[in-house]
C-alpha cells in the first residue's frame, strides 16, 4: 500500500467487494501450507561441473557410485521442508529416467549397467519418507534435433511430459521455466503452453503448475529476495506474462506499465490495480540455492548459505505470503555433501526451536461484533483448525486483543489470514502493553497466507493486532507470539 493514498480516493473498476472475493484453488492452498520445500538439480552437469550443458555430453558420464534418493529426503525432511522437486531434465536434455522417446538418458548411463532410473528412486523414496514429490521438465532441449520444429517437438515434449506425469505416482508440481534458446535447424521453439496444461491437468489435476504456468509465479529473483508487500490477488496479465519467451518484451510491455504502474514491488495495492479489471488468485514462490551454484562443485563445499541469511529468507517468504524453495544439489556420488547435510540440520533446529511454544496459547481473545458463532474471535489460537475470525462484511477496521494467560517476553509473532475466501489485509499494526503503557512494536502492509512479524525482545501483558485497513471484511485464521531465545 503507498503512503499517502486514502482508500476514499481511489477509483476502481471492480467493486472492493469483488476484488476481496478473489480466492485460491484448492491445489493453491494446499501448495501455499506446504510452505518448504526443495529442488534437487543433478544431471551430467554434475559430472562436467558446469551449470548449464550443450546437449552433447555423453550419457556415459553419468555414473554415481553412492545413490542414495532416501539420504535426500531423510536430510530435507530434518532441514523442516515438506516436499521435494527433481530436475528430471534439465536444458541439455539428458533425463533421468529411461524415456522411451530419446536415447539421452540414463538407459544409456554405466550407472546400474543402465537400468537405473533416478525419478522413480526420487518419487519412491518421497512415498516412503512422507514428503511431496515434484517434477521439473525443461522445455528447452539442447540436445533434441527436433527442438525448433515446433509441432514436432511439442508433440516430444508432451510425450515426456506424460512418462512423469503416468508413471510416478502423485504429483505436487510440475515446475516451468521459461528458458528457450534456438535450436540446431536456427529456428525458435513456440512452447505449446496451454496444451502443457491441459495434459498436467488431466493426469495430475491436484497439481500446481509453477512459474511459467497458471499456479504459482516466480517472485523475480533467484537471490531469495521478497517483496515487502507480497499480495496473491494481482493482475490476470501477469500470467501471461510469465509465458513470454523472450525476456526482454516484459520490459517493453506497455500494457504491463501501464496496469503494473508501480513496478515490480509493487502487484497488487489498491492504487496498482485502480484501473485493472480482471484479477486472478497467482501466489509467489522464492528459490534460491544454499550454494553459489545450482548443480555440485567441490570448490563450493565451504561457500553455503549461513543461519542468520537461511533465517531472513525463510521470514521474507514463508513469513512473507510466499512458499521457499531451496535447492540442494547432490554430488558426483549420488549423496548431498556432508556440509550440506549439517547445514540442513541447523536450519531444521532453528525452525523447530524458533516455533515451538506459543505464547498465545490460553489467552482471552476479544475481537468486537463477530460474525456470528462460528466466527468467534478465539479461532485464532488454534492452528490448522479449519476455523476463523471475520466481523460483518462492509467491516474494514478492528482490533483484536489478546489477554495473555501470564505476563511473557515475546520477539515474534505470526499472523495469518483465511485465504480461502481470499486475501484482505492491507495494513496493520501491533502494538503491546504493559503495566498500562502501550506500544506499537510492529507495522505492516499485507498478511495473506502467513506474515511472521520480528522485533527486539518486549514483555507483554496484552497484544494488539489493529488492523488499519482491510478490503471488504479482514479475517484472522491463526495468531502465535514466540520468543525465540526460548
């Protein structure tokens, strides 16, 4: 929300009713709870230390000596994620499971004499460890003559798509980029995308359809960096802008500058979308690698990502109305590195030490004329309950105190809206009081799925949730106060 800008002021073409109304699928929210999750990039590039092949290396390359798909998972599920997305193919077109549509892959590998099959070891061992499976698919293929005859291809493309899509069990996401490079005949691929999605959604309609797909959009960056105001509800254009090929014609858009007045930071405020009149439920995800790279290097064996960076993107996107996705590349062995693995560990601590104990548990909540009973303002206490705090529609201010149960320290809390009937809160403060002084400790803009809120340790007696302004009728699903040296 931009300083300065009164709600009173500002024209829209839809109704504010219409635009708090916009909701998730059900396979949005059921992707948005998963919250962390990681991405596994390993191929020949593993082998070549290179990050990016040419589609000529020789399959027989491949060869890690240690496999171990169960390591993976054991390790992400330790770091606290709770699903995991495989590199199937990667732009130099080697897959990792034996197609039957090109002879560039692991059947011809010397690993397990070419009977190995790294997606159904990966999906496997997922079902096993309770963890979500995922699939990643590039569509540019440097390695495929066919790439560039763009019916042929896609026809190719489609056919593997279908393997992943048939042969592995469910599937949580299907993971676009849009990478596409000229192949061999000189010619531009044209990615068939709606018939991408019409196939994803027949065989895994439970599925996201992540960055370059209708789902789930890329946050911009691949540093881990979040918007400060991160809404869910934006412009319809922008997913038909994640499906431009050509990167540049994002910039010379004049539609996208014109709708998207304020930029890139700025997607979905009142006075971003004053004059847009179809907008769609299109969440964001932040990846970025725990090393410099996305594939294995041994030079990169002391160069990971540290707790107090882990922390701060983990606040900004998990906390931040977004899902993180941390790539751990595994080595020439078939095993994540031991650095990564204790890296990983450390990073599951925190979490779990961080959240722990809820501060909030057990206190008197008031939160003025609610709805009726089933909205009743103590639904906030209770965590993935199904229930919710909401007043009378038209309502787009409240406070809502917490008693606590005893005095305590608190440096954090955590907030969270009911997305299922659509995201709503523009504005908010937190303010404390104690022994009858009151301060406010926090300021913020958006909610959404969850915001975790951090400041310098404060004692509390009561809390105070205000929020400032709200589209229509705000909700609270969830609200946890934590001390994290606790």
């Amino acid at each position: 929300m931009k300083k300065g800008i009164e709600l009173s002021s500002v024209k829209t073409i839809l109704p504010i009713n219409q635009i708090a109304s916009v909701k998730p699928h059900p396979r949005q929210i059921a992707w948005q709870r998963l919250e962390f999750y990681g991405f596994i990039h390993f191929g020949v590039n593993t082998f070549t230390n290179e990050e990016w092949g040419t589609g000529k290396e020789s399959p027989e390359i491949f060869n890690p000596t240690q496999l171990d798909a169960v390591q993976w998972v054991r390790t992400m599920k330790a770091a606290g994620m709770s699903a995991l997305i495989l590199t199937c193919k990667h732009h130099d077109g080697f897959c990792l499971w034996p197609s039957k549509y090109t002879e560039h892959s692991v059947k011809n590998s010397p690993w397990k004499n070419g009977l190995g099959d790294v997606v159904g070891e990966v999906s496997k061992a997922c079902r096993q460890e309770g963890l979500k499976f995922g699939v990643y698919l590039s569509p540019w293929d440097m390695h495929e003559k066919r790439y560039g005859d763009t019916q042929a291809y896609n026809d190719y493309f489609v056919n593997q798509l279908e393997e992943l899509l048939t042969n592995y069990g469910e599937v949580f996401c299907v993971w676009f980029d849009g990478a596409c490079g000229i192949g061999e005949n000189g010619l531009k691929q044209q990615y068939d995308w709606e018939r991408y999605y019409q196939v994803i959604r027949r065989l895994q309609p439970n599925a996201v359809i992540s960055v370059c797909g209708p789902d789930v959009r890329w946050c911009g960056n691949e540093a881990g960096h979040c918007r400060t105001s991160e809404w869910s509800t934006v412009p319809a254009l922008l997913q038909d802008l994640e499906k431009i090929q050509d990167a540049s014609q994002k910039a010379d858009d004049d539609t996208f500058r014109k709708k998207v007045t304020s930029g890139d930071e700025d997607l979905g405020s009142r006075s971003t979308i004053a004059e847009v009149d179809n907008l769609v439920w299109y969440p964001a995800e932040i990846n970025t690698s725990i090393r410099p790279g996305w594939f294995y290097h041994s030079e990169e064996d002391g160069s990971l990502m540290d707790l107090q960076e882990f922390k701060n993107i983990y606040q900004g996107s998990v906390g931040g109305n977004g899902c993180f996705l941390l790539n751990i590349p595994p080595d020439r062995r078939g095993l994540l590195h031991e650095n990564d693995v204790q890296r990983l560990g450390e990073f599951g601590h925190l979490i779990r030490s961080w959240f722990s104990h809820n501060l909030a548990e057990g206190s008197f909540v008031e939160a003025g004329e609610i709805l009726d009973m089933e909205h009743a303002a103590d639904n906030i206490l209770e965590q993935a309950s199904g229930k919710y705090w909401c007043l009378g529609e038209g309502t787009e201010t409240a406070n809502v105190i917490l008693t606590l149960k005893q005095k305590s320290s608190i440096d954090t809390v955590v907030l969270m809206e009911h997305i299922a009937v659509g995201q709503r809160i523009e504005e908010f403060e937190i303010i404390i009081e104690n022994e009858g002084n009151q301060k406010i400790i926090y300021s913020g803009t958006t909610i959404g799925y969850k915001r975790i809120c951090t400041f310098e340790q404060v004692t509390a007696e009561r809390v105070v949730i205000r929020i400032v302004r709200a589209r229509w009728q705000p909700t609270l699903e969830f609200v946890g106060l934590y001390n994290s040296n606790v």
